[in-house]
C-alpha cells in the first residue's frame, strides 16, 4: 500500500497533482517565479527553458528577490534589496544570459518587475535608489503580471488552452508593507483557478 513505500503519502499526492496537471495543461502558459531561493535561478529555470515542456509562447514573470539579478545584468540599480547568497552568486550572474538567451531562442517572453516599493517610502520607484532596498513589487508591475494572469484565463475560456504555475511570493512577505503584492496574487490566482485554468 502507498502509506507502506519509504517516500510515504506526500510523494504519492505529489506525484498525482503533477500528473494532473500536465494531463490538463494545453498550449502557451505563464509561470511566475517568485521568492528568494538561488537555486531557481541558476538550476531550475535553466532547466525548464532547456526541457520539453517549455512551449513558444510560454509567459515568465520573475519578482521578488528573484528580479533584482535580471535589474543588475539590465544596468539598472538594485541598491540594498536582497542580493544572493555569495557562495550562489557567481551561479546566478552566469545564468542570467543563458536563460535570456535560451528564452529568445524558444520564443519564451522573460519578464521582471518594472517598478518598486521600497522600505520607507510611501509611493513606488521606477528604480532603486543606492541606500534603498526593495520589498515589493509596484503596481505597475503588479498590474502587468495580473494582466497576464487575466489573458491566461481568457484563452482558457474561449480556446481550452493556457496555464499557471506560481513558485513564490513577489515581495518579503514577513513585513505587512511587503506581502500587498503577493496577497493579490494569490487572489487572482484563486480565480484563475475557480475558472478552471490548471
């Protein structure tokens, strides 16, 4: 029985929301890759562009601490936001032109936060300062990724096609000022999926 197999009841369930989703998932989608976990950076996202899966098409978001090595490699300042851990960071600046790089190839749209809040300050930036650092994404930003969100669901609606796949938060959500974005994210992503979109 499953409960008696080493990888135990989680792995199972695991396992069966995977395979049902990519029974679902049809056509170009979106996948938000949010929080502050290196690895997504340089191993994951790298591999996903380089997979099967990845469609022409396919919509990439990147916010939270994510964003601010595209900002950096763009030339645009990041000023206190939370870089990565030094022993990834090295990984992470290699792997910023390979996955733009391999996103052009493939036809994948790579996109990143646009504007900011920033600790302090009571209206959003279009760039960082030098002391700043930032906790959330703005609302233009936001309203781009909602957007995004929005056309994934209408397609869903009138062609069966489109998915999301949302692996982090947009801003440093222990700090109240910090979580805005991210709680209306998962709002809109509460819709997306009442309206059937895997």
């Amino acid at each position: 029985p499953p409960a008696a197999r080493a990888a135990g009841l989680s792995f199972a369930a695991i396992v069966t929301d995977v395979l049902a989703f990519e029974a679902a998932a049809r056509g170009p989608g979106l996948i938000v890759w949010g929080g502050a976990k290196e690895d997504k950076l340089y191993l994951h996202l790298p591999n996903y562009l380089s997979s099967q899966r990845a469609h022409a098409g396919d919509g990439m978001f990147v916010v939270g601490a994510l964003a601010y090595p595209f900002l950096e490699y763009a030339g645009q300042p990041v000023g206190q936001s939370k870089p990565p851990a030094p022993q990834y960071a090295q990984k992470v600046r290699d792997a910023i032109p390979v996955i733009l790089s391999t996103a052009k190839q493939r036809g994948i749209d790579v996109r990143w936060s646009s504007d900011h809040r920033v600790g302090g300050a009571t209206e959003p930036v279009a760039q960082i300062g030098t002391e700043q650092a930032a906790i959330d994404i703005g609302p233009k930003t936001l309203q781009d990724l909602l957007g995004e969100i929005d056309r994934i669901v209408e397609r869903y609606r009138t062609m069966g096609e489109g998915w999301i796949i949302a692996n982090g938060g947009a801003g440093v959500f222990q700090r109240d000022d910090g979580r805005v974005a991210t709680r209306r994210l998962l709002e809109k992503l509460e819709e997306a999926a009442a309206a059937g979109v895997p």
